[in-house]
C-alpha cells in the first residue's frame, strides 16, 4: 500500500517527539524526457526533471525519507550504491528485496546512514534503466565534532563519470533478451555530458575536493587532470592514506574523493577520462577552469596510460588511515580484522556460455533467473518455489552453466573469507549490498591457500566494490553483521542481466529488531506475495 502524506507526518511526528537522529525529506518525480549529451537527441530517464540526477546532501546518521513518483510507463526502482541499509534491506532497491513501483505510483523510501560516511551514488536497478540515466550522487559528511583528517576544502565537486549509449535503453535491452551482446559504448559521459560539456570552476591557491564515481555500464575508466595531482582521501566510506597520483583507476561501481589545488598558472585545463582496458578506445574532456581565465584549453588531453600493468601495482596502493576518525569517535583502525578467525571460504568464479543459442554469464555455473516475487518477500512469507536456498556453491565447479534463481544462506555474525576468481580476458567489477569488503589481496593467475600469508592484514581498505583483474583473482573478508537478503553482483550490467549475480541471506533465527528491521508498513506486495498484509 502507498503512505500518505497524513500518515507519513504522523509516522514522523512521533519520531520526532522521541529524539531520533535528523531528517532529511525529497520529493522525486521520475519521467522520461529528451537529452543530448553525445550530439543525438535521445530519450532520457529524468528526476526532477534533471540528468543526471540531484546530489543528496546527508551526515552520518541522518534518516533520509525519499518520495519517489514513478511516471514512467514502465515499473520502476532505485538502488543506493554503498548505502549499507543497517538491519533493512527492505530498502535496498533492487528486484530480490523489493517490488518494482507500478508505473502512476509512488513509493517512500526510509534510509537510515547508520555509521556512514563518504561518497556513494544512487542508480534505476531495473532492466536497462540505468543506460537512460536516473543516477546521482550521495554524500554523506561526517558530524561536526568528528575530526576530519584534511583541511575543509574550498569546494566539493560531484563528479559522475560514466561511458554512454546513444541508442535507446530498450532497445539494448532488446538485444539482450535476444542473446546478443551489446556494442562497444558511444562515448564517456562526465556529470551527464560529453566532450567539454562539464566545467569546474577553482581559485588559484586553493585546495578542492573531487568525489569521483564510474556509474556506467561496461568500461572501468581512468581520469587525470593536465598540469594537476590528486591526492586520494577518501574510498566508500573510508578514509586512505593520503598517497598523490597522477592518474586514477575508477572502475565500475566505484566511488572515491581526491583532493586537488588549484597551484598552476592561471588557465583551463582537461580534466581527461579514458577507458584504460577496453579495445574500443575512449576518450572525454572536462574542463578544470581557474577563475579569471581567458586562455581555454588546447592542444592535446593528458595521454591515458597504455600498459595497463600499473593498476594492479596502484590497487595495492590503497590503504585505510588508521590515525583518522570515521563516523564514530574511536580510530576506524581499531576494528582488528586481521586478527578475527575466518569462519567460511567462499570462491566464487564468474564464467560465460551460450546456452541454447543465447549468451549467459554465470557465478560457480549459476547463471541468475530473476523470480516472480521478491526474495525477501518470499522468505519472510515463507512462500515456497520462488528462490533455490543453497542453490549455489561455495566453490567453483566443473558443471556445465545452468539457470537458476539461487540463494547462497550465511549465519548472522559469521566472519566469512570470499575469493573472486576471474578465468576470463575481461576485467570484472563485484558489488555487495549491505556491506564494506576488506580489500586483503589480489594477484594475476590462480589463487591457493598458500596466498594467504600475502594478505594485508592490518590497513586493507573496506569497499562495497570491488575489482578483479583478467586471469587474477581479488580475496576480501566481510564481517556478516548485517541480517537481510543481500545482492551479490556484477557491476558490468550485460552480465548482471544476463545471470551473473545472487543473493546472499544473512539469517539469524532470532525474530528480533535488534537483529532486523520489521517490513516497513508501506512496503509493496506483488507476485506470489500480492494481497498479503505488512502487518504480520
């Protein structure tokens, strides 16, 4: 059923009255309209009549209400990317957890940031939606008592980097449906445009901040700035050490902040975003312009690098600083990962075939059938049929690919070691809902138990995406602490649509809100579970 707005003010009034963290409220209308970002009038997916999407602004804790107005002729749906949804993955967004809103309807989102800081985006989880648009950046800062470990910057620039289609998001989907793979992206777009459409605007002297995030589709992509360094801070949620670069990998489903300073003569200047990995190579520009500036840019964007071997050397670069705050008082380092005993190894290969004339990806020869009805909805109805319960391995195996809606079970407080193992010749980019994974190690070739003793066990840095290099593999623990039926996929959308993805179930047998969340009064019912009621 859908909250009215009598309801909803009541609902908040009470809390309120009981001196729960702040609130913030948005008010989202959802349509299709015409947009133009690489030269070709295309169709759109708009919010609030903006593409890309608006930036929500938040702090730790706050609780975020989100009115979404679905008037789109199709069903609709937002995911949060790297918004952990503390014991309520009945706000995750995505197909396993909630129903689709019916086209003319509206569903309020109720995100509590529990313990959360940094940069994050939010993206259509539906179908192709996300090749029409309907992202947006999320930043969450931490409360003003906590100690931040760099000086406040002059300015902090959403950066939305993304590669592009000019052809329309159905007709991709079409192709899909069909089997087919899709072509090589059009173009890169940077905060939804193209070549030199996107400017930031700096004062010589003074030190900005870059909250960067690769929401495409297929490509991992590299940004530099001519004449500039950056200077990483800040990685989902976590503050790094702050190492300098000159070049940056951002792959997909990624978010991360850089400083930069404006410390060069006063001009315009590429702001350049490659795709370091792909064979169709692509280039954009944006423009990093000093106040006071009448030379724009010229000549030639900074050169993308071209051996590739630099990005697993740069990943492993990448380390939490120990001596910064996070969201709560005491040092992030203090959380001793290292030290905690792993409970459960779980390899997971990721593979492709053709499966009676179509194209099928696959986890541990899993490939991902999407059900009638929610899978959350399904287990807390108990409705039989819907997902397989054990469905999928904890290992690769020799099987042939076979289809299947999988869900692999996990105790609540199990301190689990996942190894992501990539036999292909392509680049994979894995996201966890619900969770920061740390980042322990990745190599080239295959991984054995003897890479243990190389894990980083003491400042790897807990990121809710992750990469795996061609023919290597990335190992990451998680401390399962977060009940609810999670999405475990591909951030390359072809091969999430196309099977490579589940949902992992974190159980605790214990019906309590301590553990989990009630289902939230206006949560949608479809499939198997329509016409049941939210109050059991």
């Amino acid at each position: 059923m859908f909250v009215s707005k009598l309801a909803l003010c009541l609902f908040l009034l009470f809390k309120f009255a009981i001196g729960e963290d702040p609130y913030r409220f948005f008010d989202w209308t959802i349509t299709y309209g015409d947009i133009n970002p690489l030269g070709t009038t295309q169709q759109g997916i708009l919010i609030n009549g903006q593409f890309p999407g608006p930036d929500i602004y938040s702090q730790t804790n706050d609780n975020l209400i989100i009115n979404v107005h679905n008037n789109l002729p199709d069903p609709f749906l937002i995911s949060w990317n790297g918004v952990q949804q503390k014991k309520d993955s009945w706000q995750d967004g995505v197909h396993g957890t909630n129903c689709p809103i019916p086209p003319g309807k509206n569903f309020t989102y109720h995100l509590h940031l529990k313990d959360q800081i940094g940069s994050f985006f939010y993206f259509p989880s539906l179908a192709l939606h996300k090749a029409a648009g309907g992202f947006g950046a999320i930043r969450i800062l931490s409360r003003p008592m906590i100690p931040v470990p760099f000086p406040d910057p002059a300015g902090d620039f959403t950066v939305l980097i993304g590669d592009w289609y000019k052809t329309n998001h159905k007709k991709l989907q079409a192709r899909l449906d069909r089997g087919i793979r899709l072509p090589p992206p059009d173009g890169i777009l940077i905060n939804g445009h193209g070549p030199n459409g996107a400017s930031f605007t700096v004062d010589q002297g003074k030190t900005y901040r870059l909250r960067i995030s690769n929401v495409g589709l297929e490509s991992s992509l590299n940004i530099r700035i001519e004449g500039h360094s950056m200077t990483l801070v800040e990685m989902e949620g976590t503050h790094t050490i702050q190492n300098t670069y000159e070049t940056l990998d951002v792959h997909l489903g990624q978010s991360l902040s850089v400083l930069i300073t404006a410390d060069q003569p006063v001009r315009d200047y590429y702001i350049a975003v490659s795709t370091p990995f792909s064979r169709h190579v692509l280039t954009t520009t944006a423009v990093l312009h000093y106040s006071g500036s009448n030379q724009p840019v010229s000549g030639l964007p900074p050169e993308r690098p071209t051996n590739t071997d630099y990005s697993l050397l740069q990943a492993r670069t990448f380390l939490t600083n120990l001596s910064a705050s996070g969201p709560r008082p005491n040092p992030q380092g203090s959380y001793h990962y290292g030290s905690i005993p792993v409970t459960r190894t779980i390899r997971l290969a990721n593979s492709a075939a053709i499966v009676n004339g179509k194209k099928l990806y696959a986890v541990n020869s899993v490939s991902f059938v999407d059900p009638d009805t929610p899978l959350k909805l399904a287990d807390y109805f108990k409705i039989d049929g819907v997902f397989n319960l054990g469905g999928i391995t904890d290992y690769p195996t020799d099987a042939a690919l076979h289809m299947d809606t999988p869900v692999m079970d996990a105790d609540h407080h199990a301190f689990v070691e996942v190894v992501f193992e990539n036999r292909e010749y392509w680049i994979q980019s894995w996201h966890l809902d619900g969770y920061g994974m740390f980042v322990v190690g990745m190599d080239t070739g295959e991984w054995s138990t003897g890479d243990r003793t190389r894990y980083n066990l003491l400042d790897a840095v807990p990121r809710c995406t992750v990469q795996v290099y061609p023919q290597s593999w990335t190992a990451v623990y998680v401390a399962l602490d977060n009940v609810g039926m999670w999405n475990l996929r591909s951030e390359t959308w072809e091969r999430r649509y196309l099977g490579q993805q589940f949902y992992l179930r974190v159980y605790n047998p214990v019906n309590s809100t301590r553990n989990e969340l009630p289902m939230p009064s206006n949560a949608l019912l479809c499939g198997r579970a329509a016409g049941k009621s939210t109050l059991i």
